[in-house]
C-alpha cells in the first residue's frame, strides 16, 4: 500500500514532495496502528485540518474493510483449487516487488540526509539480515539497530549544523 501511497501523492498528484513523504512516512512509523493510515491521516490534516484526517482514514479503511470481508468469504470456498494458491503466491512476488521499487524511488531523497547514503544501506542491511536471517524478534532488532542509529543521527546532524 505505501508503494501506491507514494506514487500517487508524490507522482501523480505532486501534493507531497518526496522528502515530506519520507518525513511523514518516518513519523508514521513511530505512531501506533497501520504506517499508510497515520500517513492519510497526516495528508488529511495537512490540506483540511480535522475534517480531512477523518475522511482520509475512513477512506482508508472502510471500502478495504468491504472488500477483505468479500475475499475472505470467497477464500473459504476456493482455497483448496490450486489455481487459486497459485495466485496468491505471485500476489505475494508481485507485493515484495512494490516494496523494493518503492524503497529505490524514496532512496533518492535519502541523499539529501545528513546521515548519509552508506549509512542508510547498513542499517536497512543489518535490519534485514537480523530479522530475516537471524530470525531476531522485532523488539530486539529495535534497541540493536535502533539505538545505535538514533545516536548515529543525532552525532551527523549536530555536525551538520556545527558546519552551517
């Protein structure tokens, strides 16, 4: 969904620039609940205040909700013909490969990052490798990759401003 998300308010609609995606896509991630809802919330209350929060998260949620309900029930009737599991499994390719094209596409505007590119490359590597290949729980990768890169940051901005 983030893939969609960005494409269609950077891209399509220029509303967002890449960066300000990158920013409110960050604080999503910290906030509580689904990253693309705190985002359309964020988008929502940016343009129309209160009003626009509330229609861009029942936007987001209630047609999807009609729509996960359908395919559920028609799960259950279908989930055994192999064409169908099939498909679902090229679904699944079809969503990783969203998500590594939108990762490339909003790497661009990790250039301007005081943190710099190589940075960026280790800790997504070190997160992938701990969570994928080390099987990590998540809460563990946090403080390991998390706290480090934080401190990371805050060191490279402090002498990003000490140079201005």
């Amino acid at each position: 969904m983030l893939a969609i998300a960005q494409r269609h308010l950077c891209d399509e609609k220029r509303w967002l620039t890449r960066a300000e995606f990158l920013e409110m896509l960050s604080l999503g991630q910290l906030l509580p609940g689904p990253n693309v809802c705190n985002l359309a919330l964020m988008v929502g209350d940016k343009f129309y205040g209160w009003r626009g929060a509330a229609a861009a998260l029942g936007g987001m949620v209630l047609v999807p909700l009609v729509l996960v309900l359908a395919l559920t029930a028609l799960y259950a009737n279908f989930s055994s013909v192999p064409v169908v599991a099939g498909a679902l499994r090229g679904m699944g390719a079809v969503a990783a490969g969203m998500i590594v094209g939108t990762a490339l596409r909003l790497g661009a505007g990790l250039r301007a990052s005081p943190i710099g590119v190589p940075a960026w490359v280790f800790l997504g590597a070190a997160t992938f490798v701990l969570i994928a290949w080390l099987r990590l729980p998540l809460v563990i990768v946090l403080f390991a990759v998390g706290i480090p890169a934080c401190a990371y940051a805050r060191r490279r901005i402090g002498q990003a401003k000490a140079e201005r």
